[in-house]
C-alpha cells in the first residue's frame, strides 16, 4: 500500500516534512518551501524549492539555506558500498 505520510528516504537516510520546515522557519525569507526528490537507485538527488516574498540577494539565501541544512544534519552516513 505504501507509506501513509510524506517521510521519504534519499539515499539511506530518512527525511521527514517537518526536517523541511524547520528550514522554512529558520529563514523568514521563505514563504513556501518544498524538498523535490529526483534520481535512479541508489542515485538521489534531493532539490530545495523556495518561494520568497522579495527575490533580492537570492546567492546569499542560498547559501545561507545551505549552511542550515548542513548544521541540521546529525548523522553522516560516509559509508563506502564499492
């Protein structure tokens, strides 16, 4: 039947709705955000798409969502599968 909520898993890790969120929160900038996951097996890529009120220094938000992302992120799966 599948799963009844929108937890999903990129790349062995799950990623739960409100992991992105928190995000939106983090940066009042955002006014909609929504975690777009693309890719074959064992090849996910995941997409952060943000809608903003005012589009101005958008290479700052980004990175600025970017550094977010990466302190959120309490467990590095560095495994190797070769």
């Amino acid at each position: 039947m599948g799963r009844a909520d929108q937890t999903t898993k990129i790349r062995a890790m799950f990623v739960h709705p409100s992991q992105v969120a928190d995000i939106a929160r983090r940066h009042t900038e955002i006014k909609k955000a929504r975690l777009v996951v693309t890719g074959e097996m064992a090849n996910d890529i995941m997409t952060l798409h943000c809608e903003v009120e005012h589009p101005t220094a958008q290479a700052e938000l980004a990175s600025a969502i970017v550094n977010s992302i990466r302190d959120g992120k309490v467990i590095a799966d560095d495994r190797s599968y070769q």
